[in-house]
C-alpha cells in the first residue's frame, strides 16, 4: 500500500513468534520510506493484544497507534530502531528488516 507522501506500507500477516510472548504469531506492518533503501525503515507494528507472557507489555511499545495508511487498524506500535551501523544500503534489503524484527522479538522473551 502506498500513502500520500510515497511510503509504502509492508504488512506480513503472520510471524512465528519464539516462546515468551502472549500468542505464537501476529501481523506485522512497518513502513518503506521515501528514502529507502539509503533510509531504513524504522519502527514497526503488531497485533493490538500481542504481550509478553507474563501479560506484561513489551518494552518501548504503545497501543492504540495508528498505522500510517491504515487509520482504523489499532495496534501495538514499537518504538525499537535500527541500530546505528546496522543498517547498510548496499547489502541490506527489506528482508534484513524483517530479521531486525525477529530479532527483537527473540531478544525480550
């Protein structure tokens, strides 16, 4: 889906979460920007009742953001970033991102 200023909303519709998480997969949304690849994408979006599985929330996360492009979609937005140097526009591609996620998913269980 592209919004009006160019982005591109990706949304995987479902990713296997490792143990520790309040359900064993969610929807995943984040955004392509206008700069891309030499901007990386940054930040993503989950299912609205995804937590940790002890019902706590997941650190740097907010519910009720909305979704650029989708503004009825409520869900849990995590502010996580790539981290500085991890991001190369010669051999990253939005595969890489998609592990970037993973990985944070694996790192807070």
């Amino acid at each position: 889906m592209t919004s009006e200023n160019g982005c591109h909303l990706v949304v995987i519709p479902s990713v296997t979460l490792p143990q520790g998480w309040s359900a064993p997969e969610t929807h995943i949304r984040f955004v392509v920007p206008n700069g891309y690849p030499y901007a990386s994408p940054d930040c993503f979006w989950a299912d609205q009742s995804l937590r940790l599985e002890n019902g706590q929330m997941p650190q740097n996360a907010q519910i009720g953001q909305v979704v650029p492009g989708q503004p009825d979609a409520q869900t849990l937005w995590f502010s996580w970033h790539v981290a500085n140097g991890a991001w190369n526009a010669a051999t990253c591609d939005l595969l890489t991102y998609v592990k970037i996620i993973r990985s944070r998913f694996v790192e807070l269980k």
